[in-house]
C-alpha cells in the first residue's frame, strides 16, 4: 500500500487561520535578531563591518518584501474552481475531455468570483477539497501554511514564496552562523541575553525551514518540469510518458508565463493572462503522441 502523505496534514488544517500568526511570528523575530539586535547596530561601526552590514540588510529587505508579497497573494488568491456545468471526464488516464452540462457553451469565465463546483449527490465521484468543499482547477494541495488550496491560479506565487522563502532563510542562518558558534566557544560575546536568545532561535529555526524549504523546492522543480502536480505524481499511474508533459520549457511557461520580466514576481503580463491554459479553459494542451500511450 502506498504511504499517504496527505493524512498527516489532518492536525495542521484545525489550526486554520492561526498559521498566518506563526508565520508572522516567525518573520518578526527574525527581523528582531538580524535587523535589530546584531547588524542595524552594526551599521555605526565603521569601516569594514558597516559594509557588511548595509549589504545584508539591503539583501535581508529585499528578500522580506518579496517573500511577504508572494505569501499573502497566495493566501488571498482564489485557486481556480470547476466551473458548475463542468462534467469531468473520471476517468483520469483515459484522456478524454470532459462535457458541459446543458447545451452549447462556447467559453467559461475562470475568474477568481465564478460559481466553482461544489459537492453534491448529482456529483458523485467528482474529486473536491475536502477542505474548501469545492472543486479546484489544477488543484496540486491544500496548503496549511496559506489557509487556502495552491490551484491553477496561484500555484506561480506558492513557488515563489518557497523560493524566496529559502532565500531568506538561508541569508538570516549564514548571517547568525558566528554568533551560534560562538555561544558553544569561549568566546566572549558582547550581546545581551535576551539578543542572544532571540538569535539562537532565530538560527535555528530558519535553518530548518531552510532545510525542510529546500526539499519542496526540488520536488516541486520537478513537477513543474513534468507538467503534473502533487496529488497527480503520488496517483500517477503506469503510463511511462505523462500526456500532458509537453517539455520542460511549455511546461515552465504554463506555471510562470512566457513573459520573462514576471517570471520572479508574483503577478502576470496581460499578455500571459489571454494565453495561459489555466486563466482560459478547464482543458489543457497534451502531448501530439498522446493517443498512443
């Protein structure tokens, strides 16, 4: 039997909006530990250590503000939902499209305010989150972190806000990398208690956010790579070739768009928004041998 990953999320998800306080809390004493306590202070010294200080807290803000500007547009983003006329084809493998529900329907609006399916008796069998009771476009997993499902319309900023988060989290454990090693040296440290004991903390804590950080980073590297999402890789079936992986590059564009000067914010072009399959349609563009697999 295949290990669940998602099962051990159960406790996480009770905890609902307080995730966002953590996550704040966690940002405020690391900006109490480096931006106050060790180098804003440092930034009177003099010579050399000034330097050093002006360059990373340049460095440390930059990364702040990108970091908090991708959380919280994930966090306020609507995901995407299935539109309610939308009959998905349940067989995944198959390839099928699925059908609208009625007569002719040239086009569906996917904006973040549109009526998303919801669960009913006439839907069995339909997937849904079972947290936000709907059913999300493109839906990759319901993220305890954001309060919200990471779908088809935020999933660019949820990758965003892990890049930069390791960024950030790598800066501030580089940065109070002496100060925990001198706490274990005879050194004597000219801090008082309680800043050394928000920088012990501090370092602890974003190194293992670092760590634990890196390695969603690589495995979501490799889904977008592949053009699939979480729930699609952990029920991927046999097929050896994903119908839906059209290589890496159309893969990446349809994540972060063709327009490379958005690439690193969490926003799109007017021009990604007309052609991006997630912002137009419930279909997405398979693989020409597709049929054969």
């Amino acid at each position: 039997m295949a290990w669940n990953v998602f099962k051990y999320c159960t406790v996480l998800r009770a905890l609902g909006s307080v995730m966002i306080l953590v996550v704040l809390g966690i940002i405020g004493v690391s900006y109490y530990a480096v931006a106050v306590a060790k180098y804003g202070p440092a930034l009177f010294l003099g010579g050399l250590d000034s330097i050093t200080a002006l360059f990373v807290l340049f460095l440390f803000h930059s990364l702040l503000v990108m970091l908090v500007w991708s959380y919280f547009s994930v966090v306020i983003t609507d995901p995407g939902g299935v539109p309610p006329n939308w009959i998905p084809n349940l067989d995944e493998e198959s390839g099928d499209a699925g059908q609208w529900a009625g007569s002719d329907n040239g086009g569906v609006d996917l904006g973040a305010n549109q009526s998303a399916m919801l669960i009913e008796p006439k839907h069995q069998g339909i997937r849904f989150c079972q947290k936000c009771r709907r059913c999300i476009l493109k839906m990759d997993h319901h993220c305890v972190w954001v309060v919200n499902c990471v779908g088809a319309f935020n999933y660019k900023y949820f990758l965003l806000f892990l890049f930069y988060t390791f960024l950030e989290t790598t800066l501030v454990t580089v940065s109070l990398l002496p100060i925990f090693i001198a706490l274990f040296t005879d050194d004597e440290i000219p801090e008082s208690p309680g800043n050394l004991a928000a920088s012990f903390i501090t370092f602890v804590l974003n190194l293992a956010f670092a760590l634990s950080i890196l390695g969603f980073l690589i495995m979501h590297i490799s889904l977008v790579a592949g053009n699939t999402t979480t729930i699609e890789a952990f029920e991927k079936k046999t097929s050896p070739k994903w119908r839906y992986d059209l290589g890496w590059k159309i893969n990446f564009e349809q994540v972060f768009g063709k327009n490379k000067k958005y690439w690193l914010i969490p926003a799109y072009s007017k021009d990604d928004l007309e052609w991006l399959p997630s912002f137009q349609c419930v279909e997405y563009p398979t693989r020409p041998d597709s049929d054969d697999l």
